[in-house]
C-alpha cells in the first residue's frame, strides 16, 4: 500500500512483443507505476534541481530509507526502498488487469 507521504511520479506502460504466461495469467503488457516521498521531492526542489546528489544528512532521511522489500500480491509485484521510493509492477491482459487463466 502506498501511504500519504509518497506522490505518485511516473507511469509508463510495456508492451510485451507476444503474450507470456506470468503465474498463470496471460499477459500481453507491465503498467509500472513509481511513487517518491514528499521529503525527498522538496530536496529536489530545495536544491535547484541540480545535477547532482541530494544531500540526505538529517536522522529524518536515515530513517526514510529502512529497508528494501519486495512484496507479490497476485498479478502485482511491489518494491520498496524503505520510505523513500516504490514501484509497483502489474502484470495486465490488454486495458485490464490480468486474471488467472483458469477463471
């Protein structure tokens, strides 16, 4: 789950170049969606959007990153880098999310 603090950021959707048998689901295409904390957004901001790294030194950040974990839900595979960023991985069958092929 997605709490309050993070802001969805990008979307991009995958065609795969022929169906494949994922779990057992047919999927034709991957939506990835990333989400990114707020605070690490407002360093973006704060630094001008300069070309190199974010200074993280507050116990707020280290905090922030705990640890990463990677979570399978069904046709959904969720990673996280502690606090700081997730990415969901949804396996789809066209417009819609894939279903078990025997249903």
């Amino acid at each position: 789950m997605i709490n309050n603090e993070m802001y969805y950021i990008l979307s991009r959707n995958i065609e795969l170049p022929r169906p494949l048998n994922f779990g057992g689901r047919i999927v034709t295409n991957f939506l990835v969606k990333n989400y990114l904390s707020n605070t690490v957004l407002d360093a973006i901001e704060e630094s001008g959007f300069k070309d190199e790294p974010i200074e993280g030194g507050s116990s707020e950040w280290g905090e922030m990153v705990g640890k990463t974990s990677v979570i399978r839900n069904g046709g959904a595979t969720e990673l996280s880098i502690g606090k700081i960023f997730k990415t969901k991985l949804i396996a789809m069958e066209g417009s819609k999310e894939a279903v078990p092929v025997d249903q």
